[in-house]
C-alpha cells in the first residue's frame, strides 16, 4: 500500500511538474508576443510622423550628416534660386560653425530660412541682425552670465561666418539647457513662450518636411 502510494505521489509530483513548465512556456511566449507587438508599435509611432497628435514630426532628430554639400543640398530645396556657389559658400560655414557642437544641421538651415529667408543683411524691427537674426542685447546678458566672451554687433553684421558661430552658441546653451524636459528645444531660439513657440514650429515644421522629402537624410 505504501508502494502504491509513493508511486501516486511520484506521478502526481511529475504531472505538476509537466504543468508548470507548460505554463511557464506559454507565459514566456505571451510575454515575447507583447514586447514584439510593443516594439511594432513603436516602429509604426516613429515612422508615422506627423499625426494629429504631434503635428511637427521626428525629422528634427533624423541623422543628417553634418557635411557641406549636404548643407548645400539642403539649401537647395528651401532656396532652388539660389547660384552654386552661393549655396556652397554659406553651407561650409554652417558645417563649420557647428563642427564644435552636436546640432542638428537641418534645425539650423530650417531656422535660418524662417528667420532671415538667409538674407545676412536683414535687421529686424527689435534689433536681430544677420542671418541668424541674433539679439544681441538680450544674449549679451546671458553671455555675460555664463562668463563667456560677449557678441560683437558690428561683427556681426559684417561678417556671416562669426554669425553662424555665435548661432551655433545659442543653439548649444538652449540644447543642453532644456533638451531634456523640452522636446522642441530649438523653438526657443525665437520664444520661451508656449504661444509664440507653436507658431514657430509650425513655420520649421513645413521646412523640415520639404527637407525630409528631399531624402537629404541619406546623402553622405
């Protein structure tokens, strides 16, 4: 009898054991499916871009290569009437100025063309100069703050390379600044308030998305 009863025993202990593999197998495997539909998910969320819910898109981000004729190219889609040379001439500045600092060179060219439409002459009504219509007043403070050497106006206005340089500053203290609680980050090139940002982003966004089909992302 005791025989028996170990026998029952033994078998039933297997048959729970059979049961927990089994269902430790199919939990593993629900787990798997969820985390790859997850991640499909999270495929389909990057490559649809410009959703209701987020109007302005992810080509802020895409890897474009921070080279001259691919600046150029750029160029070339927001200004087709521009010459070459012209093109050439402003892109290996730009590649140049933020050769120093991790920006992204299409938030650069897309903000210089809502800005200044890359006329380095223009002065606007508040006093922003050059092409990268800088403030130079208002950053001058901030400048001053972080014990950095101040911005030369008169430079400024003569001469387009030290523009883009200081350009390329701004850009660099807004992104370390505020990067990371602020997904559009560069807006505050022009406005730190909400209302004016979402204005703004709305003039880059139609930048970027021109640039974005021109696939200028792929060029090397």
């Amino acid at each position: 009898m005791k025989a028996i009863t170990h026998t029952l025993a033994n078998r039933t202990d297997k048959e729970l054991f059979i049961k927990i593999v089994l269902l430790s197998t199919i939990a593993i495997g629900a787990i798997s499916t969820m985390k790859n539909k997850s991640t499909r998910m999270q495929s389909i969320k990057i490559h649809n871009i410009y959703s209701s819910a987020d109007p302005f898109g992810d080509f802020d981000r895409a890897p474009v290569p921070n080279k001259t004729p691919v600046i150029a190219e750029m160029i070339s889609v927001l200004k087709p009437q521009f010459s070459a040379t012209k093109r050439q001439a402003v892109a290996a500045k730009i590649q140049k100025a933020l050769k120093k600092y991790n920006i992204e060179p299409q938030i650069v060219v897309a903000i210089i063309d809502a800005e200044s439409d890359f006329n380095h002459d223009m002065v606007s009504s508040t006093g922003d100069l050059s092409m990268a219509q800088v403030n130079v007043d208002i950053w001058n403070k901030e400048f001053e703050r972080m014990k950095m050497m101040p911005i030369e106006a008169e430079r400024m206005k003569e001469d387009q390379a030290y523009s883009l340089e200081v350009m390329a500053q701004i850009l660099h203290i807004l992104k370390t600044r505020y990067e990371k609680k602020d997904r559009r980050w560069y807006a505050r090139y022009h406005s730190k308030t909400q209302k004016h940002k979402r204005a703004y982003l709305t003039k880059l966004s139609a930048r970027l998305k021109l640039l974005e089909k021109s696939r200028v992302a792929q060029l090397h």
